[in-house]
C-alpha cells in the first residue's frame, strides 16, 4: 500500500500540531506547580476535564476491553461504555468543582473534600 500526497500531508499536520501544542504550553510555563497541573490557571474548566479523562486512558485499556468481549460477548461492551459515562460526569460536573475548589490533582481533592 502506497501513501498518497494527501495522506503524507495529513500525517505531516497531524505531527506538527501533536509537536505545537507542548512548544505552546512550555513557553508560557513559569515553572511553578501551578502551571504543571492546571496551566498555571488560564485553561478552561472543561479543557482540565477532557485532560483528566485522557489520563485515566492507558496502553492496558485494550486489554480490559478485549477481555470484557472475550468473556461476555459483545454485551460486554455496555461495560466499558458505563466508563464514558463517568468520563462525561468527570468533564463536565467534577472538572467545573475541582477548578473552583483549586484543587491540583485527585488527591488534593479529597482532602479538601
């Protein structure tokens, strides 16, 4: 199979805006904790959230996925569909809290709760 110009060029944009956004964030970092964790309190609730999710997907989530059809058939994928529920409950309720809490990580979180 052979790329076409369009595909070389997709690729190219994809890995050059995958490459601008942390040349973007780590020049306007300051150095502080604050900025690690919440981008030095200019990001957007929901953005903090959508960032949240994303980092409670990891490499071995294929596996649990794999394995929940393997063991259940394809019902078992209303399973892993609960988990998107709660990914949306995150972003878009628990995000808007911890962001008016101040609240850095999950942690901090529950000792402030």
């Amino acid at each position: 199979m052979k790329f076409a110009l369009i595909d070389w060029l997709f690729l190219a944009s994809f890995f050059a805006v995958l490459l601008a956004i942390p040349l973007w964030c780590a020049r306007r970092n300051k150095g502080t904790s604050s900025d690690f964790f919440k981008g030095g309190g200019t990001m957007p609730w929901w953005l903090i959230g959508i960032s949240m999710v994303a980092a409670m997907t990891s490499t071995n989530s294929a596996n649990l996925f794999t394995q929940l059809i393997r063991e259940n058939g394809m019902s078992g994928n209303w399973v892993w569909w609960a988990f998107l529920t709660g990914g949306i409950l995150t972003v878009f309720v628990y995000a808007k809290l911890w962001h008016r809490l101040g609240a850095m990580t999950d942690i901090a979180f529950y000792e402030l709760r």
